[in-house]
C-alpha cells in the first residue's frame, strides 16, 4: 500500500464514522456536511503543509468530496425510494440533492 492508499483509507473510515451517525438520526444535514468538510480540509491543509508526504492536497479533497457527495445522493435515494408512493409527488426533481449536498459544502447552511 502506498502513502496515498493509506491516507485515503484512513480518511474514509473517518468519514464512515459521520455517515453512521448521520444514518441513525445523531446528526441533521447541516452537521453532517460540516464535519466532512472540515474533516477534508483540514487534512488537504495536513498534506499542503508538509509536501515531503509528496501526496497533492488537492487531488485527495476532490477525491473525497466526490465520494461523498455520491454516497450522499445514493442515501438519499434509498430513503425517497423507501417511502410510501403517496409522498411521491413531494420528492424533490432530479439533480436536487447534488445541489443541496453542494450548498451545504459550500455555504454551511440551506438558504431560506
């Protein structure tokens, strides 16, 4: 395993950890996406000051944001494609949950 395998791995048990606390109901949305991203950033921050790991801070904060941005949307769809037919008229159009998971990266919050 190399330096990079190792540091993505440990980061995705890390970043499990908040899904599962997420999936039982220990955190709302907002909460979640928070500690994601502090959890990426800072340990882009880690590898951007101290470039002797020779691992590209960057390359690693858009891996991880991918995978969870598409972890996210997947849950999500499980849980609207588990509810009742009758509620299938609320959910929400294609696309929207990308652009929620990003607003809440991005901003900490959804806008009113």
């Amino acid at each position: 395993m190399n330096c990079i395998d190792g540091i993505e791995g440990t980061l995705s048990y890390v970043l499990e950890g908040f899904r599962e606390r997420w999936a039982s109901g220990q955190d709302d949305d907002s909460e979640f996406v928070a500690n994601l991203k502090t959890t990426i950033e800072n340990a882009c921050r880690f590898l951007n000051e101290n470039s002797e790991i020779g691992v590209s801070g960057e390359l690693l904060g858009r891996v991880l944001y991918e995978q969870s941005r598409r972890w996210w949307v997947d849950a999500v769809k499980r849980i609207q494609d588990g509810e009742e037919e009758d509620d299938a008229a609320s959910r929400q159009d294609d696309g929207f949950n990308e652009y929620y998971f990003d607003i809440l990266y991005s901003r900490g919050t959804y806008p009113d």
